[in-house]
C-alpha cells in the first residue's frame, strides 16, 4: 500500500503494541478489521493523518481533517463478552482523560455519558466501539488541531489547540496508548467497580437536571442519579427510574 508508513514511534508504546501510521484511509475502524489477518493479535494500533470516511456514534459521520487524530485500536474481548464493550467504552474515555491531565495538569477535563471527554465543558473527543468477533475495535477521535464545522447535536466543540494545548496527533496517540494500557490492567485484575468508581468522580451533571434524547426520538429528563453495573445512565424523575443505555445527553 503506497501511502503506508512504519512509524519508528514503537518505543513510545506500551510493551508489545504495534502502530501503523496511515496519510489517508476510509476509517481507521474499518482499516483494522480489514487487517485481521495481516496484522493480528491484541493492541494493534492504527493511526491516520486523514479520513475521508470517518464514522461517529449512532450512524453519523465524524469529520477527519488532518491534524486531528484518528486512532483504533484492536483489543480483545474477554470472557464477559458483551459486557466488555460497555465497559472499554467507559475504560477508553477515562483513558482520554487521563491522557489530556497528563499533557496538561491544569486542563479542566471531564467525562459525559457515554464516552465523551469535555475540556472546559466541550467536547474535544469521540469514541466508537465495533465488535470484530472475537475482538473489540476501539475507535477514538481527538479535535486536536480543528473542531468540527458541524455538530450534529449541537452540543459545543472545541479543540485541544483552541484550549492552548499543542501536542501532534502522534503524541497524543502515545499518551492515549499508555493510559489505556493502565486502564485495561486496571479493569483486567480488579473489574468494573474502580473504573466505574473512577468514570462517576469525573463525570459531568451527575446529581443535576439532565435531557436523553433517545434513539426512537423520544426524550427523557430526570436527574442523573448513577452509572449503573452495566454503564447504563440512570436518570429519577416523576415517572420513577429510567435505564438509558444509547441516547444523546445534554445537561439541563
Ligand atoms: C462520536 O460520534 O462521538 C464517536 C466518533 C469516533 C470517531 C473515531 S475517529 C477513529 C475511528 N474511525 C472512525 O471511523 N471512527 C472512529
């Protein structure tokens, strides 16, 4: 493939992961599953300068400017099986987090439900998990150089740059890697509850007022009470207790 590139950033990996660089692919997503045989194994990672058909949560597209990142990363699913992919959902975004606080101490960095990361109250990031059976396809985007000309939700955006950081796409992917190796150690010897435990101290809204708009259209307002067992939202209002597990949030 022309426009495949080695990088000699390997050492700035955890042990054992593997990058591919790529200037250009459809989505890094679907450029590791079409590399399940040539490129096996757990903590394969693909990185790519550009997309030119990025994909976002709930069928929606996701703006892949170069200069932004654009990362997947192949892991395997454990025997919890689907489980696992509500839990690497929360694990990836407080890997993000992690990340951004190690590159930027004084970043006012939080989490929204599902797996956004927020710097100062707007998104900065989005992941996206596919099931690739027997494996789990994590796939993260990071506004580090541009935000998006158009927000589907309306929600705000921004950039790392645009919030005075200036790491490359490729910096950001080494310090996303490691703070995911540390993660993933962390959920594979003691499970959800410190993740879980770890995702709420972070999380933006919790006790306050909160809009799901959920996929069928409808929407629910409640106050955000928990982050259940299974990474469902849990809202309270009249009605009584609402399970969410796919909507789109916004604080009210
Ligand atoms: C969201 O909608 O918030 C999730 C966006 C996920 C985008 C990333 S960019 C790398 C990977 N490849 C894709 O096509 N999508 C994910």
């Amino acid at each position: 493939m022309p426009n495949m590139i080695r990088t000699h950033r390997d050492e700035a990996l955890p042990k054992g992961w593997r990058l591919v660089f790529l200037r250009e692919t459809d989505s890094t997503n679907e450029e590791i599953k079409r590399r399940r045989n040539s490129d096996p194994g757990e903590g394969f990672v693909i990185v790519a300068g550009s997309q030119t058909a990025g994909r976002g949560r709930r069928g929606r597209s996701w703006e892949s400017p170069e200069g932004n990142l654009f990362l997947s990363i192949r892991l395997r699913q454990s025997a919890q099986g689907v489980a696992d992919s509500a839990s690497l959902s929360f694990i990836a975004a407080l890997a993000l987090l992690d990340a951004f606080s190690s590159m930027a101490p004084a970043l006012d960095v939080a989490l929204k439900w599902p797996n956004d990361v927020l710097v100062s109250g707007a998104k900065v990031s989005g992941i996206l998990l596919e099931t690739d059976t027997p494996w789990i396809i994590v796939g993260v985007g990071v506004n580090v150089l541009h935000r998006p000309q158009v927000t589907p939700t309306n929600y705000p955006v921004t950039s790392l740059a645009e919030q005075g950081i200036s790491f490359s796409a490729l910096d950001v992917a080494s310090f996303f890697c490691h703070a995911l190796y540390g993660r993933l150690r962390q959920w594979r010897e003691e499970g959800f509850v410190p993740i879980r435990q770890a995702w709420k101290s972070k999380a933006c809204g919790l006790g306050g007022s909160m809009v799901a708009n959920l996929p069928d259209g409808s929407s629910v307002c409640g106050i955000f009470s928990d982050l259940d067992a299974d990474g469902a939202l849990v809202l309270h209002n009249e009605a009584g207790q609402h399970r969410i597990l796919a909507a789109d949030v916004f604080f009210g």
